[in-house]
C-alpha cells in the first residue's frame, strides 16, 4: 500500500484525483492530511476537522468498478469496511445513514465521498475520501456528531484505523463477485432507521412520513409512504429529519 501523508491540503480526494490522472498510480495509494482546508461532503456539502484529530484520507480503487450503473457497489463495500473495523474497536451501536454516513447511537462518527472518474477506453477510476472523528472531543457547534474518543473514552491510533480500513477494502472487494448478495443484505441490515417510521424533507422543503425499505440497485433509497407506494430518491432529494 503507498501511503502519502500530508501535513495539510485543500482537499485530499482533490489530490489524489490529480495523480490518478497519471496512470501509473497503483491500486490503493493512499493518501492522508493532518489538516484539509476545503473538505468536501455529498454534493458540495462542506467537511470540517480539528487539525491533528481525526482521520482524512482518500484511497484509490482501480480495476473493480466497469459498469455505471453498478457504483454504488464500491459504496457499499467501503461503508462496510468501515463499519466492521469500527466494530472490531468495540465502538457501540452502529449503522450507515444513506448512503455514507457511519453512525454511532444517533451521531454521525464519519462520512464517506466516492468520485469517479469514467475514462476514454471505458475503465472507472473512483477516489474514495473517508473522513472519521477519531479524537476530537469538542462537537459544540456540531450537536448531531461525536467520534471514537467522545463515545468510547479512548484515544485511537489514526495510522492503524487507515492500514485496517483498507486491507478490508481490499478483502471485500476481491470476495465481491462471490458474495454480492450478502453484501448487500448486510448493507440493508445497517442502514440507519430502516423500518422505522420517520419524518423527511423534500426538495419543495415539504415534510411527510415515510419508512426506509432499501436501496435500489443503483443507490437510490427506497421508502414507503403513507399511501402505500414507494417512491425512490436520489442523494440530496430527500432529508431525513430526526
């Protein structure tokens, strides 16, 4: 695994997606910042840090995605990934919000961003940034996030959390083709909320209650409404309110 650490940077999925132009970056080089300036969420959403604390770090992943209508496979097996080394560190009571929050009780603990790239001959290269609070322990002007530290009153070694989380990338991915439906049900067992009722937003800032089903083949969240008939929402359509 190439590791290139950082002190700071605007953003390292930014980084990494300028060298992996270059196509003699090999699968899985990481990078990691102390520090990154204009972190990025979904579509746009701004990610901040407390210098030295938390985990930031972008990976790699050629060779696996070849079809657009199947990247939210790569989602998939990075938010596991995530959530089994989580879960290995004994932190409680975990899920995913979709489509890439990790949560820990009713806190956001990390998010995750895939970029891909389609390239001329057809090949998809992704950038996957995880962003983790490991042992920042002040969320004063962030009441729905906590990290490693808040909820399990321990410090983290950050450079161990990125070595684990992508070795089980890597394991993940190479089980993928013979595990793909079992990816995906423990993908639907983790989702945050899931067959609760639940009050959500839409983009006309309308509220309705609805009860998350699933995920469809192509990432979009699937929720029952009160009439019965389940709609299907992409990212930033719908927000769940709680």
């Amino acid at each position: 695994m190439k590791l290139i650490k950082l002190d700071a940077i605007d953003s390292t999925n930014d980084f990494l997606k300028s060298m992996s132009s270059q196509d003699e970056q090999e699968n899985f080089t990481v990078v990691t910042a102390e520090n990154q300036t204009k972190g990025k969420g979904q579509m746009g959403a701004v990610w901040k840090s407390e210098t030295g604390k938390n985990l930031i770090m972008s990976v790699l992943v050629k060779d696996f995605l070849f079809d657009n209508e199947k990247v939210f496979n790569l989602n998939i097996i990075v938010s596991l990934s995530v959530l089994e080394v989580l879960k290995s560190l004994n932190i409680p009571d975990l899920c995913i919000k979709w489509p890439n929050d990790i949560m820990s009780y009713n806190k956001k603990i990390g998010g995750i961003l895939i970029e891909n790239t389609l390239k001329s001959d057809g090949r998809i290269v992704s950038v996957v940034g995880i962003g983790l609070n490991v042992n920042q322990t002040n969320y004063t002007e962030l009441p729905n996030a906590s990290s490693l530290a808040v909820i399990s009153g321990k410090t983290f070694d950050k450079n161990a959390l990125v070595v684990s989380i992508v070795e089980k990338m890597k394991e993940k991915i190479e089980l993928w083709q013979t595990n793909t439906a079992a990816f995906w049900e423990d993908y639907f067992n983790s989702l945050f909320k899931k067959g609760v009722p639940m009050p959500f937003k839409n983009l006309q800032n309308t509220n309705f209650m609805g009860i998350i089903q699933g995920v469809s083949p192509v990432g979009k969240l699937q929720v029952l409404l009160e009439d019965d008939s389940v709609a299907e929402f992409e990212i930033k359509e719908i927000q769940m309110l709680y």
